[in-house]
C-alpha cells in the first residue's frame, strides 16, 4: 500500500514571517559614502536585503547583482550615485525600492538594467539625468511609483522586445517634455526583429509626452500620456 500524503497549509502570520524573513536574514550595516560593490560583496550567495540610510552610495565600474534575491532598501535620502556607469540585477528577484537614483549629465548608458526575471524597481526617485535611464530586459520586470523630476529629453523606461509580462505602473514623469518623445517605449518586433514583448501592462503612468508599445500584446489603461501603438 502506498503512503498517503497531507499538506500543511501555513498560518497566514507565518506564511509572511517565512516571506520577510527570506530577505532580512542577513542584514548588512552601510554607512555614507560606502561602495556600493563593497556591500553586494558582503552578502551571502542566496541574497539578501541592503538596508541604505541617509547618505550617498557609489558605484566605481558597472555592477552587476550577481545573486538572487538581494533588495536594496532606502529612502530619497538614500542616494546611489552610479555615475557614468550603470547597475545592473542580473538575477531573479532582485531590485531596488523607495531609494533615489541619480547619474551625471551626459551618461550614455542605462543608469539601472532590470535583466532577469521578476526583478524590479518600485517606489524610487530618478532627478537629474533624463534619458535613457531604466532598460527592462528580463521576465516580468516591473517599474512601479516611480517619480522623475526633471524634464525628459529620450526614453526613461525601455521595455525590450521578446520579454514576457513586464510591467509598468503608477510612474510619475513630473518634467514637461516634447510631445513627440518616447518617454516610455516597449519594443515591437519591428523595431529590432526578434519576438515581441508579449502579456505587457502599461497603467497609471503620468508624462506630458508619448507611450509606445505594441498594440497586440499590451494592457494599456489609464494613462496621462499620448499614445502610440504600434
């Protein structure tokens, strides 16, 4: 005969204890000025959460998260300062929330590459440098309550072709721009060949200038923008 099998269901209580604990169990203390590759560095193999205070945190070459799961927390106080480089998450479930992020004028890069699946970037302030900033290039990445402060003058938020369920929600483009700029622009096939961005959302985002992205495969709701499907 065989062995029957039960499953336990967890207590919702535990259930967010296990969820919380997954990140905050290897804390790292920061101070101003602290590289950010330093404290990356300091972080187990299976991730872990970043806690920024107050403060400005650089990069000294283009970093890349090299392992899941690692959150870096802050405030608007909380400055990662890339640079002219550019910080990439380059392993599932990795990103950044509430922290400012800021480049320097002229930075031909992206200042921040969500590259893999579920990664993201929610509740952060981007003022200064205003092109090219973010660049989503993985599986159900995700900008969300984002604010940029500035005038745009190129696209802020890049969706790459081929990915699957990105999303981009409730983003705040306060700075007037050219009507005819992307400030938001998810590839079509056209654009570059190759598949399309397919199950993407595009809600709730404010700018003065244009959305692109590509009509048959995107939810695109409520925006304050002018719209172009393609």
């Amino acid at each position: 005969m065989g062995v029957a099998r039960t499953r336990t269901l967890l207590d919702p209580d535990e259930f967010q204890r296990r969820t919380v604990a997954r990140f905050e169990r290897t804390p790292v203390e920061t101070k101003d000025g602290d590289l950010l590759h330093d404290l990356v560095a300091r972080l187990p193999a299976d991730g872990g959460t970043i806690r920024l205070g107050p403060g400005r945190y650089y990069l000294q070459a283009d970093l890349t998260i090299d392992r899941p799961d690692v959150e870096i927390v802050g405030n608007r106080e909380a400055i990662i300062d890339v640079g002219i480089h550019t910080l990439t998450m380059g392993f599932t479930g990795s990103g950044i929330r509430g922290c400012s992020v800021r480049g320097v004028a002229g930075h031909t890069a992206y200042l921040v590459v969500l590259g893999s699946t579920n990664c993201y970037l929610d509740h952060c302030y981007l003022p200064g440098v205003v092109d090219r900033q973010v660049r989503m290039d993985g599986n159900r990445t995700r900008v969300e309550s984002c604010t940029w402060p500035d005038v745009g003058t190129d696209t802020l938020i890049y969706g790459v072709r081929g990915n699957r369920g990105i999303t981009i929600r409730n983003n705040n483009m306060d700075g007037a721009a050219d009507r005819a700029l992307d400030l938001i622009f998810v590839e079509n096939p056209t654009d570059n060949g190759g598949a399309t961005a397919t199950f993407v959302l595009i809600d709730n985002n404010w700018t003065e200038s244009r959305i692109t992205y590509p009509v048959a495969q995107t939810t695109y709701g409520d925006n304050v923008a002018t719209p172009r499907a393609v």
